[in-house]
C-alpha cells in the first residue's frame, strides 16, 4: 500500500418511520445481543423543552445556549465519550487529537472568541488539548452518553427521540447528526425529511483523513524540523509532522488521505506500526527505537461518524449544505459543519451553526 499525503493536502483538511415493531425486529438482527436486548425492553420516557442529538461542538455550544436562556435541555451522545469529532487523549500528559487539529479563523476577526480563547490558551499551555474548548460547559449540561439514536419523528405537538433504551419527548430537537452518518441512513425519521434534504444529503459527500501517532523514548530525527519526508522504496512518500517541535515531547505524527486513508483502515494496529517502523528504519537505521506507544484512527468505520469531514462532490454546491442546515416544520433543527457552506470542515464552522440553531429555537418559542 502506498500510504502518502502531501503537506498541502494535510494542512488543508488537518482541520422513524415511528417506533414499530418491525425496527425492533430489524435492531435484533444487526446490533450486538446487549444493545438488541435493550431495544427490546420497556423504554423510559423522558422530557425536556430541547433535545440535543450529538454531543459533538455544534450540539455542545447549542445545548449551552439554549441552556443559558432558560431551556431544559437535554443532550444525547451515542459514544461513551463527550466531544463527537474532536477527540482528546492523553498520552504521558501530551493531548493527542485524534480529529480536529487546527483552529482556523483566530487572526481575520473569528466571530466564535471561546476559539480564540482556546488558541490563546494553547499558546501557554500545550499540555491542553481541544477538548477544552468545551470543557467549561460539561458540568452545567445534562448529557446522557451510550445513548444510540435511532428513530426521530415530530409532529404540530413535539418531537420524539428513540434511543436502544430510552425514549425522550421534547418540543424542539437540534440535530447534530454527522453527514456520513445522515447518508448511512441508521437513523429513521418520520414523517421521511423532506426530499430537497434528502436530496442534498445524498448529492453532499464526506471526506477521510486518519492519523498515526508515534510515542518514542526520544528524539532520533532531526529536531528542528517541522515536518520529516520518508521515502519507500516504490517511491511514495510519508510526511510526518515533528510534534517534538511544538509539544516538547519526541512525537511523530502521520496523516493520510483518500485511498491511503482508506486502505488503513484495513489494518490492525500493529501493520500499521510496523510500516511506519520499516520507513523510519530505513532512513534513521536499525537502531532506532520502538515507540513506547501509538495510536491510530479508523473515521470511517465509525458508526457514529462515518467520514472525518463533509466536503463538495462535483455535483454539489453551497446550497445543499444551506438545505441540509434548513429545520424541518419548526421542530426539528440541524446544526454541524456540514450545514454551514461558508466554514464547512471545521471545529469554528461547526460552533457556529449549534449557535444558529438556538437562535432559531429561541426566535419561535
């Protein structure tokens, strides 16, 4: 496999039908026995005047919004996780950002100054990650994670969310929703979206990008770098980044695009580290280290992401992400970087569209 990604491409992208009978059937057969039991079961009905499906940086900054102007909200989140798309570990106290990277729009007037605050932030603490852009917010939300949704409808009285174990009523639901997951079609709605929606989620089409974190004992390429260029034998070439650079720390970070993306997925950690290893040993030597740790990421085998970003297919424009962003008869709203064609893509896009659709909630309650 020719894993490789040029710089430019890496800078560029590194930012129901109702509840039935016949879908509890359909969830038996496809989920694991524990989640199949649990659609089965008698479910719990809960309400609140929002609630939010995704607990990713739109649904975050909707829910705190709607939160702060008096509205019981509640947030659902599929993952054991909070964050969706931005994923912070830490690995010997340095964050590893397994999606979002970048914050872009700091230095042209970014209209989202928490994004500012958390650049700033970074600048004199690099130990913090971008999970502090929404840190702050997670003691005052009501979030309920492992909560898989699968069935939203609405009618001229509210909405009704299913999840494998629950059921939530609430007058509004903000949709946050990524677009490879609206275009899997694993969550129901009923009445269907209307067709102009559902046509621009089918003509929209997401992007892949994985990573590859590489933790060594020290640094053994050249520290000053800021990125090092591996060549293979069959002449393709790896781009990693020199995080050492920038974190203090002797990290090597590799990303990967499209096919190469895609092919990696295919791989088990372990293949995958060993490739990595057989390019650096071939230009550092045989004595170079093990890494005392990697990390690597599959987007698009994620159920609950199905792709790392949204981006223009040749028969798109920005007027189906302006579609896919339209709410639906007052009760269902969309939020998410794939609803915002003026900043698609990015952590700051995404943001801003959860503030968009609060503001529509609160314009009409």
């Amino acid at each position: 496999m020719g894993l490789k990604v040029s710089r430019r491409s890496f800078i560029k992208t590194g930012v129901v039908a109702t509840v039935s009978g016949m879908l509890w059937r359909d969830a038996a057969r496809v989920l694991p026995i524990q989640t199949a039991q649990a659609a089965s079961s008698p479910k719990q009905t809960k309400s609140a005047d929002v609630i939010v499906v995704g607990a990713g940086i739109s649904g975050l900054a909707a829910a705190d919004a709607l939160r702060k102007n008096g509205y019981s909200v509640i947030v659902l989140e599929a993952r054991d996780r909070i964050g969706g798309r931005i994923w912070t570990e830490y690995e010997g106290g340095t964050p590893t950002e397994l999606g979002a990277s970048w914050l872009h729009g700091i230095h042209y007037g970014s209209p989202a100054p928490f994004l500012a605050q958390t650049y700033a932030l970074g600048k004199a603490d690099p130990a913090k990650g971008l999970d502090y852009t929404y840190r702050d917010w997670l003691s005052q939300l009501d979030i309920r994670q492992n909560q898989i949704v699968h069935g939203v409808s609405h009618d001229d009285n509210g909405v009704r969310i299913a999840t494998y174990s629950d059921v939530f009523n609430a007058k509004y639901a903000v949709i946050t929703l990524p677009l490879g997951v609206l275009k899997s079609g694993s969550v129901a709605f009923s009445p269907e979206l209307p067709l102009r929606k559902q046509e621009a989620i089918d003509r929209l089409d997401t992007g892949l990008m994985n990573k590859l974190y590489l933790h060594f004992p020290h640094v053994f390429w050249e520290q000053d770098a800021d990125t090092i260029r591996l060549e293979s034998p069959s002449g393709d070439a790896q781009e990693y980044v020199n995080l050492h650079k920038f974190t203090g720390q002797p990290v090597l970070l590799a990303s990967f695009t499209a096919q190469a993306a895609a092919e990696l997925e295919k791989w088990s950690d372990e293949q995958i580290t060993e490739h990595a290893m057989a390019a650096l040993v071939r230009q550092y030597g045989d004595s170079i280290p093990h890494p005392t740790a990697s990390k690597s990421t599959r987007w698009a085998s994620d159920p609950f992401a199905r792709g790392s970003y949204s981006y223009h297919s040749a028969v798109t424009s920005g007027e189906d992400m302006r579609i896919l962003g339209e709410s639906v008869n007052n009760r269902l709203f969309f939020a998410g970087e794939a609803t915002n064609p003026d900043n698609c893509a990015s952590v700051h896009g995404a943001y801003l569209t959860g503030l968009r659709e609060a503001q529509k909630i609160m314009g009409i309650a």
